[in-house]
C-alpha cells in the first residue's frame, strides 16, 4: 500500500466551526492525506460572529513547532505546505521560514498560498502591510495561488469585470512573480457582466491554459466563513494526486458546491464539514470545465 503523501498546513484554528485549519484539515485527511497543521491563533470561534476568546501565537511558536518537526527528521516526506490568513507581516515571516525548510529538505514539496486579504462587499479586512507583504514576498514563492476576485484585482491592480480581464490579470500576476510562481491562479467568486444572472465561476489559469466552471448561486446570505478555506484544500489535495489541473478544478468546485448546497439545506451558520465528507473523495453533483484559454 502507498504511503500517504504529507502536508504541513499553518493557518489559524478555531474550536467552534470552520474556517482555516479548522476547515482544511478534516477535508484533506478525508481524501487520505496526513496533514501537519500548526496554528497560527487559536480562538473560540471565528470573528465574523464580531466576539470571539482565545490567543494570536507569536511567530516565534510557529517556527518552533515546525523545527520541532524538522527534528523528527519528517520534512523530507512533506510533499506540500499550506498557507492561509496571515495576522501580520512576521507571522508571514515565519511561513516562508518553514517554506524554506521544507523545501531544503524536499525540493518537490509545492507552495499553495491562499492570498486571504478581504472580499467584495468587506473590502480589505487584514492589517495595513499584509498586500503588500503578500504581493512581493509571499506571492513569488507560491506554486499554486487561490485568490477570490477582490483578492485577483488587489494583487494585480486590475479591475475585473470580463472573463478577458481575469484571464489578463491572472497572467499578469504569473508574470510579476516570475523566475519561481505561480505556477497555477485560481479564482473564487468570479463574478462577470458576461455570466448569465444567478450563476458564479471558479477559474484556473496556468501555461498550458485557462477553464473555468460556472455554478448556480446559492442564496446563502451572510456568506459562510471557511468557503475558501475549503477550496484551497481541495484544490491542493486533488492536484496532488492527479496532478491533473482540469480534474482538480472540477473536483474540488464541484465538492464545495455540494458542502454549500448541503448548508443551505440545513440552514446552518456553519459550513456542513463533516456531514459533507463523501463529497471531497466523490462528489454527488459533477460540474465540467470549459476552457477559455
């Protein structure tokens, strides 16, 4: 039997619902991956709910936790490490700190960064330095990148309102962060003037081309927190067993769309992450990629 493939995740945990870790690592372990999560905060719950308890870990515990894993000699089989919201520069630090660990002990290991800077709606909701902290040290080290659109435009400086400006912006992003990455965008939340009412896309750009998947909308309103976070995952964790940049996006759109269309069922606050489970390893409701570049 094959040996599971690794994961070093660093984002931030909550004990009640789903967002960061708390979102991406159940996902992840369902599709068989061991996942070495590390907490950047650990905290009641998420702060959409406006009051949550618990502690921001300095970035000096991250990098010991990580060391500590370079100490059991286990980074050599880290086949990926990923990031999500970062609280300040330093803890962006500390991530690529243990990127460069890893990638010394294994140079194949893949960088998947999920830009979390804001949204449509919210604006920028991370600290002052974090866009640009993340356009000119984060970004270039990326293998894979998961923006959502405001997070695409942010980066880029391009507005979106055409699938020729996201396929324009992606590619500029690509190219800005040249000799290393990223090797491949994906865009959450597209939204365009081009898309019929009541539909939403998720688009993938890399060298080899550009598709993209259109979804209903689900009316869920407020937008539940974790969305993204799941995506990323997904996105990661079917690219790395594939391989496969077409079946990756339509497999891991296709289970988020399942989890969310199972929420809005329920008509729960949270995202329906465990009950949705046989939807990260084979999704009820397939979604097809059409390609656009």
């Amino acid at each position: 039997m094959r040996a599971p493939l690794n994961i070093l995740s660093i984002q931030s945990w909550v004990s009640y619902g789903h967002v960061g870790n708390a979102a991406a690592v159940f996902p992840l372990q369902r599709m068989g991956f061991e996942v070495w999560a590390v907490h950047t905060v650990q905290f009641s719950n998420h702060t959409g709910y406006g009051q949550y308890k618990g502690s921001v870990f300095t970035p000096e515990h991250l990098t010991a936790v990580v060391q500590g894993i370079a100490e059991r000699g286990a980074l050599e089989a880290c086949d990926a490490v990923l990031s999500g919201y970062m609280g300040s520069g330093a803890t962006a630090e500390a991530i690529l700190w243990a990127l460069e660990r890893v990638r010394e002990a294994n140079p194949q290991a893949l960088y998947c960064c999920d830009p979390v800077m804001g949204d449509v709606g919210r604006g920028v909701f991370v600290r002052p330095e974090i866009p640009e902290v993340m356009r000119s040290q984060v970004v270039p080290q990326a293998d894979i990148l998961t923006p959502n659109l405001f997070e695409l435009e942010l980066l880029s400086g391009h507005r979106i309102k055409t699938l020729d400006q996201a396929l324009e912006a992606a590619d500029a992003l690509r190219e800005q962060s040249r000799p290393q990455g990223p090797r491949i965008v994906l865009v959450s939340s597209l939204l365009r003037q081009d898309v019929p009412s009541g539909h939403i896309e998720t688009l993938a750009v890399a060298e080899g081309g550009a598709w993209v998947v259109q979804t209903p909308m689900i009316p869920l309103e407020p937008p539940r927190n974790g969305a993204g976070d799941v995506l990323a995952a997904l996105f990661l964790g079917n690219y790395l067993k594939t391989q496969d940049l077409v079946v990756s996006l339509e497999n891991s759109v296709s289970a988020l769309y399942n989890l969310l269309e199972l929420t809005h069922r329920r008509g729960t606050r949270e995202i329906q992450l465990v009950a949705a489970q046989e939807e990260y390893v084979n999704p009820s409701r397939r979604f097809l990629a059409e390609r656009v570049g």
